[in-house]
C-alpha cells in the first residue's frame, strides 16, 4: 500500500492548492544555507523526505550537520548528500550496511555522534517540546556516558575527538545520565497527507522518526504524498498539528519508494 491510500478519511481534493503553507519544491529549501542543522524523518527508507533531499542535493549546500536515525544508502536517501560531501556531521543511532558512512567516518572526512536509538528519539522529541534536558538509564556504564566514544578520527585512523561524558546521579536507586535535547535549524519530514495549514498524517512506520524531526525543527519543511484544503481531515486522525510546520510541498508521485533488504522466508 502506498503511503496515504485508504489511511485517513480525507477530502477527495487532488489538484494543486496554492494557498497557505502550500509552495513548491525549490523555493521550499531555498533558505537553508552552508551550514545549517537538519532533523530528516525516515528510517531506514521507509518514509523519508526524498523530494527535499533531491532538492537539497541540486542546490549543492554543504557542511551540513544532519540529525536522522540513519544515513540512507549508498545511493539513496541521505547517501545522495553523503556521497556529494555535503555532510559534515552525523547524528544519528545506526550505521548499517552503509559502506561509504562507514568509510567516510573511519577516514577523518565525517564526524558522527551515535546516540542510543530511544534516547536520540527522546532528544528529538524534548527538543520540539520545549525540554532542555532528561535523565535516562539508557547508556549507564557505557562509552555513551563516559564520554568514550569516537566522533571524528584522523587520517592515520587514530581518534582526534570524543563524545562529551555526561552528568550522572541516582534518581530513585537507579543510576542515569544526562542527555540533551536536539533542536534543529530545519526539519526535514515526509507525510502521507498534509492539509494547507501544514496539519500532518503518516503511514504506519513513517511515524517513527518523521513527527519527532518535524518538532524538533525550528523551521520545518514537510513533503507529502496528498496535499488537501484545510478542514478536510478529520481532527482525531491528524497525527502532527500544524503549529510544527512552515513549509508545505506535494511529493511527486514518480519517485520510487525503495526496499532496503528484501528477504525471503520459506514456508518449511
């Protein structure tokens, strides 16, 4: 099933609508410059904002730092931009099967702070919310909270920079850390159906990451599948308020929505 087919009651409205947050695909990245911070949606390749990372691609904007929970493929997702050296920085809680990440960060040429999956979904999540910080047990005991782990290396492979170690105390005779929110220049996200006043729904697994990335974002660009008039969706199936959102583009129906690893299972 495709992202939006059958997932919410909405309107049947399927022309362009160019009012409100609605705009097109270049002036919708037009502002994010050299530099600037993105939260992506998505995981794995499952619901992520590849129209805006095209876009962001073909504008050529370098030394981004990039906060998603993963980078994509090698020739998909934020692999496009990774492969263009146009990120400088990854944060993110899996690496995968991605060999060019992998290489970039072993060779010096990409930072990369791995945060554990929960935790980086709760650093998004008390990002948007207007949280600076929370305790967790998540890492106690750790290079996580020591401050261990490698986040740039040199070109002899030899570590050049680690983590920052974190606060630890003793809340209700458990041991936890410190972990600071996530907020973002941009937020980067992909719906199923989005309303013109920005008011966001998602399919399944794309609400993994893709809401969490909209908040954290102090600017949010979200493409969607559908794009409707406002009070068409129903209240009680809008998964993401409009509040988060600033920008609004229709995802063109030509790009292909990629399996990462297909496998099969025998019925014996």
């Amino acid at each position: 099933m495709s992202e939006g087919t059958g997932a919410v009651p909405v309107s049947e409205a399927t022309g362009d609508v160019p009012v409100g947050k609605v705009t097109d695909l270049a002036a919708a990245v037009a502002g994010i410059p050299d530099g600037a911070s993105l939260a992506v949606g998505g995981f794995g390749l499952c619901g992520i904002p590849m129209d805006l990372i095209g876009a962001l691609s073909a504008r050529g904007v370098r030394r981004l730092h990039v906060v998603s929970n993963n980078c994509g493929v090698e020739d998909w997702g934020l692999g496009v931009l990774l492969k263009a050296g146009q990120i400088a920085r990854m944060t993110s809680s899996y690496m995968g099967e991605h060999g060019e990440f992998q290489r970039r960060y072993l060779s010096g040429e990409l930072e990369v702070e791995l945060v554990p999956q929960g935790t980086l979904a709760e650093r998004l999540r008390a990002g948007g919310a207007g949280i600076p910080a929370f305790y967790t047990p998540v890492g106690v005991g750790t290079d996580v909270a020591s401050g261990g782990m490698p986040v740039r290396y040199g070109l002899g492979g030899e570590v050049v920079e680690r983590g920052e170690p974190r606060e630890t105390r003793v809340l209700g005779g458990v041991e936890v850390v410190l972990e600071h929110a996530i907020a973002t220049d941009f937020g980067l996200v992909h719906a199923a159906v989005a309303d013109t006043d920005g008011n966001l729904v998602f399919h399944s697994t794309a609400r993994n990451f893709n809401p969490l990335c909209a908040m954290a974002g102090r600017e949010t660009i979200a493409e969607a599948e559908r794009v409707v008039e406002a009070g068409s969706l129903d209240p009680d199936h809008i998964h993401l308020p409009g509040i988060f959102v600033q920008r609004v583009v229709r995802a063109a129906s030509s790009t292909p929505k990629r399996v990462e690893r297909r496998a099969a299972v025998s019925a014996g």
